[in-house]
C-alpha cells in the first residue's frame, strides 16, 4: 500500500502492484475500490488529489493510455462517490500528469510527448463543475501548488524564475529572479530570495520575514501555523504569519 493522503475522514491509497486505488472513510467504514480503466496499461501511483466537499468526494488521478516511450501519453481522471464512475477529463495524446485539486479548480502538467519529465511544463487547470473546459496559464512552467483557493507556479525564464499567483478571479506574478517558493498555504507564498525568506500575498507588497533560509517549511492547515527548521541544530518552530 502506497502514498496515503487524507482529507476529513477519507483517505486514498494506492495498492502498488494491484493498479488499484482504496477510498476509505475512517468514521463510517464506507469503501471504494478505484479500477483502472480496461484500456490502461498503467494507474499513476503517485501526486494524485483527493477533494471533500459538502455534497460529494471526488479523486483525481492519471494514467497512461497509449503506447509506450517517447510515444506515450497520459491523462486525467475523475471519480466521483455518487456516481462510482470514473471519467477521462483529458483525451489529447499528451502527457497530462500529477493533479492536484481543491474544491473548485483542478490543475495540473502538460507536456508533449518528447518533453518526457524535462521542463518547463504546461500548466493546465479546470473548474471540477466543467472539467472540460480547460485553460492553459502557462508553457514555461516549472512546479505547480494547489493550496486553498491559491495555483502558485515558478515560470523558468531564461536561468532565473518568476512566481505567479492565480486566485481564481485576478492574476498576480513577481518579476523574474534568482527566488524559489518553499511553502504554500494560509493564502500566502513563502519563498527564499538571497539567502532570505520572504512572504508574498496577492495584492500586497512581499515582506521579508527571516534574514536567513528557513528548512523544511509547512504550513498546518488546520491552523495556519508555519512550522520550520532553521541552522543546524534541528530545533522546530512555529509561526503564524501576519
């Protein structure tokens, strides 16, 4: 059994060599068995989502559905527990791999066939109401974070890198540098520029927060806090950010 992730009482797994997912609620028992589709030699075992809601769960995936090598494509899949059916959100001869999804927007990395897992990427993201309808927002895309109502992405332009924030109604990006993005949640970014750690909001000003790198950085989502390491010593510490 392989890569758990949990949200509320529903957890997700993959069996490995089976090709076959478990959807389990911990309260009340209730178990899904996820098959991979007739015509896919392969289930993705890795960077899938799993989205609670109100009215329904739902559980986003890939898989491999044609050919092999430089050939190969992929594609995005959706189960849904009210309907126990899985849907195929992307048929393009791509590589369309690793989801990620909140409750309303699903995103993740396109490539053609050649590109292989060399970047940059494309960054492809869909409302889960239409998942059909989907919106390319980058082709230079490098890593992707679906975190509350943030997408957060690095654009590699030329040897440096610019962060971009989309919101779901407005778009925001910080010019291109020698930066990188180390955490994402409590509506905030925290990146490392110059050996320093930052802090950037949409529609605000970035701060500096620490005068030195932080490691390990991770947001609790259940509180907001940020829990880090920093220097050698391995001590932890927490945040909450303004």
């Amino acid at each position: 059994q392989e890569n758990p992730v949990m949200r509320g009482s529903w957890i997700v797994w993959s069996s490995g060599s089976s090709q076959r997912y478990h959807l389990y609620n911990v309260d009340t028992q209730e178990s899904h068995i996820i098959a991979k589709p007739s015509y896919s030699p392969y289930w993705g075992n890795t960077d899938y989502s799993l989205v609670v809601s109100a009215d329904t769960v739902r559980f986003y995936t890939w898989a491999q559905t044609g050919t092999f090598g430089e050939n190969s494509h992929f594609d995005i899949f959706q189960y849904d527990i009210k309907t126990k059916e899985t849907i195929r959100i992307t048929n393009n001869g791509l590589l369309n791999i690793y989801p990620q999804a909140n409750k309303t927007r699903i995103a993740w990395q396109q490539t053609t066939n050649s590109q292989g897992n060399n970047a940059p990427y494309s960054l492809v993201v869909a409302s889960v109401d239409t998942p059909f309808n989907q919106q390319i927002l980058s082709t230079v895309m490098k890593r992707f974070w679906l975190v509350g109502e943030l997408l957060v992405w690095e654009d590699a332009i030329g040897s440096q890198t610019s962060i971009n924030i989309n919101d779901g109604v407005s778009q925001y990006s910080l010019p291109a540098s020698n930066i990188q993005v180390v955490a994402v949640g409590d509506g905030k970014v925290v990146y490392s520029k110059n050996n320093a750690t930052w802090v950037w909001q949409p529609s605000k000003e970035p701060y500096q927060l620490f005068a030195f790198a932080i490691n390990q950085p991770k947001f609790d989502e259940a509180t907001g806090m940020l829990y880090f390491s920093t220097g050698t010593a391995n001590r932890l510490y927490r945040i909450k950010l303004p």
